[in-house]
C-alpha cells in the first residue's frame, strides 16, 4: 500500500480550524444561553425618594389625591429694567472690512 498523503502541517491545520470551529461553537452557545433576559428583568421601579429599585413600590405609601390649587406653577419674567448692558470693552486685534 501506498503512503498517507496526510502530513504532520496538514494535521496541525486540521487540528487548529477544528478547534477554532469547536470555540466559536461555545461562544454562539453561551450568547445564545445569555441574550435572552425577560421583559420582568428589564423593568426599573422609582420609590418614593426618586431613587431607582428593581423592586415594585409599596402601594400603602402612594399618595393618591392631588389638591390642583396646590400646584404652583411660575414662569420667570423678562425685565428689560433689569437687563445687562451688553457693550463690549477691550482691544480689536484685527478687522476685516
């Protein structure tokens, strides 16, 4: 019988392709496995403070009527009495025409 055709590089090659294809096989298994989060994980809660939690509020401690006199709503007023006078002061360093 002949000879193998297969040499020590051709096995080396195969070897190192066939790892390769074996790691980006777990990579893809593991994303897969990880990526996926439900809807539930994702979902931020704010407390009574302001503060973010991954926890519901206590409804017991919502505050639930809303007196509409109580809000006060105020706007800031343009004044030109109490504008600043915009004159600039210094030396032009150069001027275009």
């Amino acid at each position: 019988m002949g000879r193998s055709q297969e040499t020590s590089g051709k096995k080396e090659v195969r070897t190192r392709k066939e790892k390769k294809r074996k790691e980006k096989e777990k990579k893809r298994a593991f994303k897969k496995g990880e990526g996926k989060s439900s809807f539930d994980e994702m979902i931020a809660y704010v407390d009574e403070f302001g503060n973010i939690s991954s926890t519901p509020p206590d409804p017991t401690k919502k505050k639930t009527v809303v007196i509409a006199e109580n809000i006060e709503i105020k706007t800031a007023k343009n004044d030109p009495e109490n504008a600043k006078d915009y004159v600039r002061k210094g030396v032009v360093a150069f001027f275009n025409e």
